[in-house]
C-alpha cells in the first residue's frame, strides 16, 4: 500500500438509512422559548447571515440575548437580536449587514415596525382621512376597497399618493374645499359614485 498522503483517506459514505420526516425541534416543546423561535423572523442581515441564523433557528441551536448588545456603530447597548452586533437604526444609515457588517442594499428582512411606529401611521391616516369631505372619504375608501381586492402588493404607497392628491385638492384644511367640488364625480378613481344613483331617482 502506497504510503503518500492522501491515499490512505477514506471518503465519508453516505447515510445509512435516510429520515422519512424532517427534524422538527420543537416537536416535543412547549416551552416559551421553543415558541418565541417558532415566530422568530432574521432581520437585517445579507442573504448568507440570514441562512446561517435561520439554520441555528431550525434546529433549536439559537440562544437568545438575555441583555441588549453593544452596536458597533453607535456604541450604546442596543442590540436586541442574538448574533447581531450593530442595531436596526444604524442598519439603516450605514447599510450594512447587522451580523458581518458587509455593505450591500440586499438585506432580505428589513427592521419591523414597532407597535409606536405602527399605532402613529395609523393615527396619521385617519386624521388625513378626516380632513376630506364625508362624500369624498366614502369614496376614497371604496377606492382603498377596490385595490386591495384586485392588488396583491404595493397597495400602500398607491392610496397614500392617493389620498395625498385628495387632500391636496378637497382638504378642509387646505382651502382648496369648495361647496361645488361636492359635485364632481369620481373619474379619477375609477369608480361609481354612492350618491349618483338616488340624485338620479329625483
């Protein structure tokens, strides 16, 4: 037998008898942590990060942070994710990966809004809303209506430049608000008017 390096190397065969299901790591758990990684979604990270952590969430080998990390970038403890050593907003002005601190603007999961952020949206549309005349809000939310049914995404910027140009032009605030305007159709939204039809019977 030839004593080179390399020639007495065995490959590694293959195994043996092959799983009929997939490993499931929290198919016996219940415990709060086997649920918080059953919901956990990777953020903020480049493509490679992102499949590396989403492996350790798979098979249960992901520990969470038990304090806040120090970020790299703006030095204050506030990294919430295990893993990761720069936090979401400097993520967002750097443009780096939040794990390997690559530059690169192919971040599969940006930062979730928070309840705040999302809760203040809200209130922003409702008091824009309100803003319209009662004919033209009822009309911008068959309007709203109409493009969820038929838009499967991208809704959101759509009604929001939507009902900017409402604003714009009915706002009570604005002063744009005419008692004839109250006249007009809804050409422009490409739908029928709720009003159009008993003006019609008298």
């Amino acid at each position: 037998m030839s004593t080179r390096p390399g020639n007495h190397v065995k490959k590694k065969p293959g195994q043996k008898h092959q799983n009929s299901h997939a490993f499931k790591f929290d198919k016996y758990r219940t415990d709060p942590k086997a649920v918080m990684l059953k919901n956990m979604q990777v953020i903020n990270c480049c493509p490679k990060c992102t499949d590396m952590i989403e492996w350790k969430i798979k098979y249960g080998k992901y520990k969470p942070l038990t304090v806040p990390g120090k970020c790299v970038e703006c030095l204050q403890k506030t990294v919430k994710h295990a893993y990761h050593i720069r936090c979401g907003p400097c993520v967002g002005k750097v443009g780096k990966c939040a794990k390997c601190g690559e530059k690169t603007s192919d971040l599969v999961n940006t930062q979730a809004l928070g309840q705040t952020e999302v809760a203040r949206q809200e209130a922003d549309f409702q008091r824009d809303l309100k803003s319209l005349p009662e004919r033209k809000r009822r009309a911008f939310l068959r309007y709203l209506n109409t493009l969820q049914t038929k838009s499967e995404g991208g809704v959101e910027e759509e009604a929001k430049e939507q009902l900017s140009k409402m604003i714009d032009k009915y706002g009570k605030d604005g002063g744009g608000f005419d008692l004839d305007d109250l006249d007009e159709d809804f050409d422009d939204l490409g739908i029928d008017d709720d009003l159009s039809g008993s003006e019609d019977d008298d």
